[in-house]
C-alpha cells in the first residue's frame, strides 16, 4: 500500500483538499442532524471518515470524465460540484432538489456534472458505468468513467460480469472499491473468501491496486496514475482501504462492531491525520482552520436555506418524468 | 396485372429493420449472445456482422446482467444501443438492471437523464422446451412503470417497429414470439416505421371481441374462422403495445359487440387479462351482456410432453370453445 507521509505537498493544493473534506463531513454532521429534526427521511447513509476516498478520487477526474456511485453518494457528489443548496433540498424532498424531491439522499444526479447516481442496488451501478464508457470508445471520445462501489458489491455477479466485460473490450472503466470492511454489518471475512479486493482483478487481467484509503494524497496519487492507465489501455481496479465512522444508516445500532475498533479507525481518521501532518510542516495554521471552518459553515446554512425555502413539488405533478415522451 | 410481390419472413422483416437503423444513425449499435458470429439465436442477425463488422454487432459473454447494464449505460452516453437478450427466460438474469435502472432513472434522476434503449427478446412456448425455456412474461414486464412494451405479432409489425422504439426517448423492450419468426407475409416496397402505442383491428366482427397479441394473435385469427362457420363473427383485436395500453380502441369494440375474451399466453392469475378485464369493468360494465371471459395460460410450468404443452397453452379450439360459450350462455 502506498503511503505519502512525509513526501512535500503544494500548500494551495494541501488546504483545498483539507477544505473538501471538512465540507463533506460537516455537511454530513448537518445531514444527520437535520435526519434527527425529522426535516430528511428515508434512509440516510453518512460517509463520515471515508472522506478522503471521494475527495482524493475526484481531484483526479477531469471535468468531462463520468462518476457512478452509491447510495453512500453525498460527499462526491458534493466534491464532484453537485451544488449543495440543489443537494440539501433534494434531501428535503423538494422540487428544488437536483432530482426534484425524485431520488432523496440515495439517488442524488446531476446529468452537468456528469454524475450519474446515487445507485441504490448494491452492484448496479458497475455495468452502467460499463456502458457509459462504451459510448465514449464507440464515440472516439477519452473520458474515464469512474465507478465507485463498496466491497459488499465485490461478492455480487454484476461485479465479475461487469470486470469481464470491461476488460474484454478494454473499456475506460476506472472501477473504484471502497472498501470499508463491513457490507451493512457483515465484516468481509465473513462474506468474502478473497479479502484483498485488488487480487480480484488478476482474474480479468485488469491492473489493480490498493491504497490508504484514509490518505487524501495517497489517493489522489493512485486515482491520477489508475486514471491515466485507463485512458491509456482499458479498465483498472483500485481498491480504497477505509472505515467508516458512523452507522451504516440511521436504522443501525452497529450491534456487529465494536467501539474499540470503531475508536482505533477515528484515530486513523482522514481529516486529523491530515490536519496533524499539514500542521507538522508548517503548512496550516489555526488561522487557516478556522478560515476553512467559517467557510464552509456559511456554505451549509446557504444550503439548508435554500432547502428550507424550496417547494415541494405540486401532487398533480406526481406522474411527470416517468417518460420522457407522454404516451397519447 | 401486378407481378406477385416476394413473401418477406418476421425473421427477415427484423434484419432489415436493423439494417436499416444501422444504416441510417451510426449510433445505434446491437449487441447480444451470439448475435454475430453465430448469426443470431433465431438467425435475426445473421449477415449483419459481415456487413456492419464487430464494433457495432457486439458478441457478448454470457453476461445477461452486465451486457443489458452496458445498454442502459451507453444510451446514457448518448447512443441508440438495441440489446437483444436471447429469450425472456434469460433476461430474469438482467431484472435488476431493466427494472432498477432502465424503467427508473429518468423519474429518478428529476428527468435528467433518460435511457433511449431497446431491448429484444424472443418469447413464449410451444415449442417443447419446457419450463425453463417457455415463459411469456411481456405482460408482467408491462407492470412496470417508464418502461414501453411492444409485441409484433405480424411481418408489417416486425418490419415497423423498431425504428419507432429506436427514435423513442424511452426504454422499449420488444416481444418477439419465437413461434413467429417463420411467419410471411408480403410486404410493401416502401414497408417502413409504424406506431407502437395502438391495438389494431386484424378482423372486423359484431359479435364479440377477442382481444389478444403477440403469439397468440394467429390462434385467435384461427378461432375466428372456426366461429364463422357458426355464424358468430369474432372481431379480433391485437393489442401490440402492452404498454401503453390502448384502451380506447379495445372499448370501442366491446361497446360495440357487447361481449369480449382475453386471450393471454401469460398465465391466468395476475395476467395482463386480468389488467384488460378491469379496465373493461371500469369503463365499458354497463355495456356488457356477458360476463368478460378469459383463455389464459394454465397455471403450471410448461411441460416438455407435447400433448401436455398443448394443453397448457392457449389453442384454436379452446379460444373458439370459449367464445362460443360467451356467446350462447347470455343474452
């Protein structure tokens, strides 16, 4: 596994990365509580502690490349430029919502950023982001589509059709594992008789390889070099190793874990090893933190405003978007 | 005199309307299990390889679930992908995709994103393949909201259908009987595209409705001939599209004959009949003189043994049987 403490980062680059990731979590922290007051229903699945899996990922995209994910969605989307007002009233339910109050926290889209979901069947998401990157081969076009997607999707056959299928037609597929132990509440060992995820990928002839999910740079770093492998030549497997922090989803007293472990991970945790380290070369100040913190505070009130202020969608409306053309 | 025009098979009607659309838009493409190689399971695709070449006549892997996925994607991604899944039985491998992704990423996403996909399937029984290879499950796929149903049942249709679904914005899933790909019919030099929301009248008729589609369409015509023998005068109706369903022109017809039978190669309980029925109860009761009447599939896997898949299945004479019985028993 690749680590990159120590190695010299570009301090603008370092901080915007700290920034990112404070913005996923507090707007998470905003999520769950806002899930509390009873303003967000539905499942919600909170992505605190893998942050830098997402923020590290989409640092590496460009802005004409594709991204498929889960259920576990808000983070890259928000990374991924989902505006975040769009994505707190969708949230809400509203027709504000980047999915008019359609989709809810699970399937959070936004056809300009070229986010495609928010994919809530564990798996489905891999052969969709086999065929979005088909249409960019038979279209003559360079894009990677990243797909992101659990270690739980890795036991499912649309994951080994979909690694087949890539690498048969050598497709621009960048297939992201975020792996974070537990599928719901089944740690991997339990589920899966191979638990390094990457060694999956030999079996397909697709390069793979595994990184410090917990380290925004180190991901960053494999995502560029994983990214240019697959516009050079076809598919690629990168396996993410994380935790995550909270519950799986509201509903879950975690009764299969226990807190040491949870606690031990926090320690290890994305946003104050990288503050530690920043901190440590001399790159961060208090002042910056906090600038950081002001920031991204005033960020979520516009966002939950602008979710407060949204509309819920007429019922007469109920049936629209269910096709594009209406039937006679 | 004109000279006799040459009879056109369902199977050659399909393969020149995919020539067609693949001549005409360079964005569609056909992908599936042995559709070109081999030529195609029903021999749909055969010589499209040679012509097209294989970046746009795509072999896949035994991947039902992958391959219908990929569909959905690159229509995404902006092309106009036909997906031929070889038989409906199979593509209970791709449910997850056709029914999670296709029927509801466009509501889902706000209508962001829609899905222009076709996807084809070879259908049905009769052919003593038993359980695992005999299923007709259009009418249960049109249970789906944001997906279109389409089932030719005639050479014209077979000709005309695909590029409608092709330029249709939305997934349409096409319902291809296998007992019909050796069905001719003459077609015209200009055969080209046609509508794929409304039931046709395939026979006129003033004593009752029969209403059915896809494979079962032959057998109704069958039934109706055997009828008029007796004097009863059957109008049959080929529903085609299964959804969205055409309600006004079954309605008129039974407002009409005041009596109407479904005839369904699904089975019985919960079948696209029963769907009819309702709807028929609905809109049309107090026109009726006859309790509407059903000749459905049995209520079994379908048996291997010939004599047993006959009896499982819809016949001429049962469908005629049926009427007869709608028609003398009330007045």
């Amino acid at each position: 596994m690749s680590a990159t403490a120590g190695a010299p980062v570009e301090r603008t680059h370092a901080l915007a990365l700290l920034r990112d990731m404070i913005r996923v979590r507090r707007f998470e922290e905003k999520c769950a509580e806002l899930y509390s007051a009873g303003r967000i229903r539905g499942f919600l699945h909170l992505y605190i502690g893998e942050e830098a899996c997402a923020v590290g990922a989409v640092q590496a995209l460009g802005p004409e490349d594709a991204v498929v994910a889960t259920y576990r969605e808000h983070g890259h989307a928000l990374v991924r430029g989902v505006d975040p007002g769009r994505l707190m009233a969708e949230m809400f339910g509203m027709r504000e919502g980047c999915s008019r109050g359609r989709g809810g926290s699970m399937h959070i889209f936004d056809a300009a950023a070229r986010f495609y979901g928010g994919n809530a069947i564990v798996g489905g998401g891999l052969p969709v982001a086999v065929g979005l990157a088909l249409a960019d081969r038979m279209q003559g076009r360079q894009r990677v589509t990243a797909c992101f997607f659990g270690e739980g999707a890795v036991a499912e056959g649309e994951f080994h059709e979909s690694l087949n299928l890539a690498a048969l037609w050598k497709l621009p597929v960048l297939f992201l594992c975020e792996n974070n132990l537990y599928a719901m509440g089944t740690r991997i060992d339990l589920s899966q008789s191979q638990t390094d995820v990457h060694a999956r990928a030999a079996g397909y002839r697709i390069p793979a390889a595994v990184v410090d999910g917990m380290d925004v740079l180190a991901v960053e770093r494999a995502v560029r070099e994983a990214a240019a492998s697959v516009r050079e030549g076809g598919p690629y497997l990168l396996e993410l190793r994380t935790y995550r922090f909270r519950a799986h989803s509201m509903f879950d007293p975690e009764l299969y874990r226990s807190k040491s472990e949870v606690i031990a991970w926090m320690a290890r945790g994305p946003i104050v090893t990288f503050t530690a380290r920043l901190r440590a070369q001399g790159l961060l100040e208090d002042a910056d933190l906090e600038s950081i913190e002001a920031e991204v505070a005033r960020e979520i009130d516009e966002a939950v405003a602008f979710a407060e202020a949204g509309t819920p969608e007429p019922a007469a409306d109920l049936l629209r978007d269910v096709y594009v053309e209406a039937a006679p | 005199m004109s000279p006799a025009r040459a009879k056109t098979s369902y199977r050659e009607a399909l393969r020149e309307a995919l020539r067609e659309a693949m001549q005409e838009d360079p964005r569609v493409f056909l992908m599936g299990e042995d559709v070109g190689r081999y030529g195609g399971s029903y021999a749909v695709s055969k010589g499209l390889l040679e012509e097209f070449g294989p970046d746009r006549i795509r072999d896949t892997p035994l991947s039902e679930s992958a391959f219908v996925g990929a569909g959905i994607g690159a229509a995404m991604g902006g092309m106009r992908p036909i997906v031929e899944i070889m038989t409906v039985n199979f593509s209970l491998l791709a449910l997850d995709q056709i029914m999670n992704n296709a029927a509801t990423v466009h509501h889902m996403s706000g209508g962001q994103v829609s899905v222009p996909l076709v996807i084809r399937m070879a259908t049905g029984a009769g052919r003593q393949l038993a359980a695992q290879h005999s299923h007709s499950l259009e009418g249960w796929y049109a249970h789906i909201p944001g997906l279109r149903i389409v089932t030719p049942a005639t050479v014209e249709d077979a000709r005309g259908m695909l590029p409608t679904a092709l330029a249709c914005p939305d997934p349409v899933l096409m319902f291809e009987n296998a007992l019909l790909y050796n069905l001719e019919a003459e077609l015209p030099p200009d055969a080209g595209a046609v509508d794929i929301d409304r039931a046709a009248v395939r026979r006129d008729g003033e004593t009752l409705s029969v209403i059915t589609y896809g494979g079962s369409l032959g057998k109704c015509l069958t039934a109706a001939d055997l009828l008029a023998r007796d004097g009863i005068e059957a109008e049959v109706i080929d529903l085609r599209s299964l959804r969205p369903l055409d309600d006004a022109t079954v309605l008129q017809s039974v407002r009409r004959t005041r009596r109407a039978l479904l005839v369904d190669e699904g089975w019985r309980s919960g079948s696209l009949a029963a769907e009819i029925s309702a709807r028929i109860m609905e809109q049309a009761f107090y026109d009726l003189d006859a309790p509407v009447a059903r000749v459905c599939a049995a209520e079994v896997p379908i048996p291997y043994a010939r004599h047993l898949e006959e009896a499982a299945l819809p016949q001429p004479e049962t469908i005629a049987a049926a009427a007869r019985s709608l028609v003398a028993e009330h007045v």
